[in-house]
C-alpha cells in the first residue's frame, strides 16, 4: 500500500493518539518517515543530473528530459536565464537541498549519505567555478562542463552561500576539503563586495541579475549572512566589521536598518490566506532568507542581537502557516497537460543583448509555456508553495508554534504522491523534515 493512499482519518488518529512501544499499530512516525524517503528516492531517480549532480527543474514520470547544449547554452536559448528549461534553478536548489542532505547524515551517520551530499556539493562547486566573470554563480552547466547561461541571479547565490556554509560546517568535508571550499567562498564574497554586491551576468557589458543590497527583509537578511557566515568559517574580521556596518545601514528605499527589518520579519498574505499568497513574496523565494534569519541566531553572540533575528523568523513563521491548508486543493489524479519540451519556445527567441531584454523575453515566453504545461503552475500553487510554506515554520524551531499546527505540518507532507509530480520543487520536503529532527520538533 502507497502511503499517500492511507485513509485521512487513520493517518490523524495516528498522529493525534500515537501508539505504545508494545502496539503491533504502525507508528505515524514511521509513514512520515518513510514519506520523506518516497521523496528523496524520487528526486535521485528524476531529478538529479547524474554527471554533475545538480538538481533539475522537471522531468517526465520516468525521467524523461532534455538538457540544454553547449550551443543553446551560448546562444541564450531559450533565454539567458534559462528560465523555463529543465536547468534552471541549480545553485538555487542545490544550495537548499544540501542543508537537507546534510542533516540527514548527522543523523544516519551512513556512508551513502555522505556520497549524497558530497556530490550535490560538487555540483555548487562546478557552478561557482565555470563562469569568466569574477563573482558570478551558474544556475546550470551543460554536457561540455563549462558552457551555461549568461544571467545568475540573488535566488541563486544567496543559497550558494547557504549551501556552501552548511556543508562546510557539516562534519563531511576533511580539513583539506573545507580549505579549498572556504577559499572559493571568499574568492566569490569579496568580488562582489568589490562590486557593492550587485549580481553580474558572465558577460562584461550585458548587465546584473539583483543586488543584495536592495530594500526589504527578504534581501537584507541575504547580505548579512554572507557576511556573517564568511566570518563563521574565516575568523577574518574584515567580514565582521563589514557585518556590522550593514546592520545599522538602511537600504536604499527603506526607512529602516537592516536590523529592524530582519526583526520584522517577510511580509506575507493574512488577510486571505485562503487565497494563496498574494504578496510578492513567494515562500520558495523567501524560503533562503528564512533559513538565513536561523543561521543568524545561530551564530550571533549579541543576545540583543539574537533575539532580533530570533522575532523576525518567529513572525515569519506565524504568517506562513496561515498557508499550510493549501495543500488541500491539490488532486494527486489531476489531469493538467505537462510538457518536457521546451524548445517549444524557440520560435520566440530572439538576440538579447542585455540583461533587460533577456528578462523581456522570458516573460513573452512564459504565457506561452503556462498554454503548453499548466500542470506547471498547478503544481507551483498547490505543492510548492505549502511545502516551502512547512520548511518555513519548521526553521523557526518555535515549538509552540509547531505543535500548534503540527497536523497540518504532518498532513501537508503526507499528502502528495510523488511519483505523480512533473516539477522537482517537492525536494524542500527533505531539508523541512531533517531541519524538524534536528530540533525536536517532530519526531521520526
């Protein structure tokens, strides 16, 4: 029997009224469990590119999919962001995914984990070390190992980072391995410091890809754990002191200090949460800063200072819960069109000479993908944006909060059949579940 398929009111009554160490009754914890590996076996089946093991966008249902060339790579199809291709968010989801693998080994401690997250963090690597333009993160790399797209962007690198300090802090590399790895963090920190933090394109002249010193929590909390982790795995206090300065300086468009937004947390929909949410704010985008306000309140000293980030990622929290129920309006039998083929797009393409008609033509190209693969946005809606939403919550550590809303926690990430799914954003629910390990806050 598939677990997804268990009935709704046996998994609650499981979950509410836990069975005894001496009852032949499965324990919920275990279906969990086992739902969470359901997950990772599906990722390494589907979505995990065997040369590089970077992680992809989608595939079909038995893995089907078709990697852009080195001369679509080049030639910026179907755009320079390689937005709508299978390879499009590799920095972006490695960087996430490998604090999840990374966690699974300290608590399995098994060789095989270690391999696992080893190679995903080769595939970070290979993405900071492909591009000509100092400071510049790859979102994908092709067959050659080297050709890739133009455009990075904040997404991307802001998990690089992430990624990058919890495997170096993991237990998993040896002292030989850390050294080389800090060394490539420094290298790709201090050329964009050297360009006030503004995200270059791999091409001089065709523009930059976000600024991590714009307005805003979602942003702000980025820059300050750059800082602050490059410290962590330095002791080089040029990172300390330029942590500190950013914290009191107010971004451009703000009227705050970066400290008081990080305090107050990502805006998101409350009102109507119902309605899905209606911000800007995406929970698969502002899932990193999340995970950086945590990683900040656990490496602040200042317990004035902890405390700060520690009510920005609580706040956070309470908000995104409101969304958890969303997983409900998804039908695991739905029968929404997907396609692989995203050459499709193709007849759109055209020359791009900057930064800001590659965005212009990504935009025209996805009306067209959303007629080709509704299932697309189906998915992004009703899946990737509740399961972003649980590893929200589950960052906090606020166990209050959490066994508040812990059978929606545990319904959400029972709820989907992931052999059923097109798009690989389901991966979040291996980081969401170690991350609860790790904290007690949910139990195997």
């Amino acid at each position: 029997m598939k677990i997804y398929c268990y009935p709704l009111v046996l998994i609650i009554s499981l979950f509410v009224f836990p069975a005894s160490g001496q009852s032949s009754v499965k324990r919920p914890e275990n279906a969990l469990e086992q739902q969470i590996e359901l997950a990772r076996l599906e990722i390494n089946k589907r979505f995990i590119d065997p040369k590089f093991g970077i992680l992809l966008d989608y595939a079909g249902k038995n893995g089907e999919n078709s990697l852009p060339t080195p001369e679509e790579c080049r030639d910026d199809k179907p755009n320079g962001l390689n937005w709508w291709a299978p390879m499009e968010n590799g920095a972006f989801f490695n960087g996430i995914y490998l604090d999840g693998l990374c966690n699974r080994w300290k608590v399995t401690t098994k060789k095989a984990d270690e391999l696992e997250a080893r190679k995903v963090a080769r595939g970070l690597v290979k993405l900071a070390t492909i591009g000509s333009v100092p400071g510049f993160i790859s979102r994908d790399v092709a067959s050659d190992g080297k050709s890739h797209h133009v455009s990075g962007s904040d997404d991307q690198t802001g998990p690089w980072f992430y990624g990058m300090w919890r495997y170096v802090k993991s237990g998993i590399p040896d002292q030989e391995e850390k050294e080389k790895l800090v060394r490539l963090m420094v290298t790709v920190g201090s050329a964009l410091e050297a360009r006030n933090w503004q995200l270059p394109c791999d091409r001089e002249g065709y523009g930059f890809r976000g600024n991590l010193t714009d307005k805003g929590c979602r942003i702000a909390v980025r820059l300050l754990f750059i800082y602050r982790a490059l410290y962590d795995v330095t002791n080089d206090q040029k990172w300390l002191d330029g942590y500190h300065r950013r914290l009191l300086e107010v971004p451009e468009g703000d009227s705050l200090n970066r400290l008081e937004l990080c305090a107050r947390g990502i805006p998101y929909e409350t009102t109507h949460p119902e309605k899905g949410n209606i911000t800007e704010n995406h929970f698969w985008i502002t899932g990193i800063s999340q995970a950086n306000l945590k990683a900040l309140v656990e490496m602040e000293q200042s317990v004035e200072l902890r405390e700060k980030f520690r009510q920005g990622l609580n706040i956070t929290a309470k908000k995104a819960a409101l969304h958890l129920s969303q997983y409900k309006n998804f039908d695991n039998q739905h029968d929404k069109a997907f396609t692989e083929n995203w050459r499709l797009l193709n007849p759109l393409w055209k020359p791009q000479p900057n930064i800001s008609a590659t965005l212009k033509l990504a935009l025209q190209q996805v009306r067209e993908w959303d007629k080709l693969s509704p299932a697309r946005g189906y998915e992004d809606k009703y899946m990737r944006e509740p399961l972003f939403a649980c590893w929200v919550v589950l960052l906090s550590g606020n166990k209050t909060l959490i066994h508040e809303h812990e059978s929606v926690l545990r319904n959400a990430l029972m709820h989907y059949d992931w052999k059923q799914l097109h798009t690989s954003r389901f991966f979040v629910v291996v980081p969401a579940y170690y991350e609860a390990i790790m904290n007690g806050t949910l139990q195997r």
